[in-house]
C-alpha cells in the first residue's frame, strides 16, 4: 500500500502493520490521511493544544479516541482500550498528534507515559497484523515516519 504526495510523485510511508509505532510526524500528514481513508484505517486527531496534565490527557481521549463509558481514566485502562478499539470499526488505526509542546513541558513524565502507552498499543496492534501509526508532529525525539 502507498500513495503519492499530491503533485510532488514521492511516495509517502506505507500504513502497514510492521510500520507500527509512534514517530515524528511528516511537514504534511494530508497524502498519509488519503492513504488511510482509502485503505479503510480510522484517522483520530489529538490535538493536544490546550492538554497540560494527565486528566485533560484522558479528557482528550475519552472525546477524540471516542473511549466507551467503562474507562476508567488511568494509564492502565487506556492501554486497555487501546488494545480493543472495536468500536472504531476500521482495517487500522492512525493517530495524529498535533501541539503536544505544552504537555511535553509541563507534564513531562505523563507525557512521557503516554508515549509509552502508545508505543505499547502500537506493538499489540502490530503483533496481530494490524496497523497502529502514531504521528506526532514536531516530535524531535521521536523517530521520523
């Protein structure tokens, strides 16, 4: 599976199970969203702009991961929402993350914990054939999609 860049010819990353992780995002997600709409992976968006501690980490997922009522809002039960997901409905799964600066600096060891917990996810996912792409945008830290 691939697709190109519009107008440029470069193709973008394959969104495939042994891509699965959490990497620094691309300048531009748009031909890795078209790739994940046409391959009937589930696209979430996090941003995480106004997120500066753990409980509105949690807030933000239980509203854009569409976690069902039973989250208990811990780490553990996030990992373990994130290993169901079959309310989502999709071939796979791709989370981009924008604006995480202010979590990053203010709650550095929750963000560091959720990055954790996505990689986990990520690695579940990966073991059963299913892809689970994490991207960050403007994650120095992290690996490059």
């Amino acid at each position: 599976m691939s697709a190109s860049n519009a107008g440029g010819g470069k193709s973008a990353p394959a969104l495939e199970a042994k891509r699965s992780g959490v990497y620094r995002a691309p300048a531009s997600v748009n031909s890795l969203r078209d790739q994940a709409k046409n391959h009937g992976l589930v696209w979430l968006d996090m941003p995480l702009n106004a997120v500066s501690a753990k409980k509105p980490f949690f807030d933000l997922c239980v509203r854009q991961l569409k976690l069902p009522s039973y989250f208990g809002g811990n780490w553990d039960a996030l990992t373990d929402c994130l290993r169901d997901l079959n309310w989502l409905k999709g071939a796979g799964f791709v989370l981009h993350i924008a604006g995480h600066d202010k979590f990053a600096s203010t709650s550095p060891d929750d963000y560091q914990t959720a990055l954790a917990v996505l990689s986990e996810a990520a690695a579940f996912w990966k073991a059963k054939g299913t892809p689970f792409v994490v991207l960050v945008d403007g994650a120095k830290d992290l690996p490059a999609y």
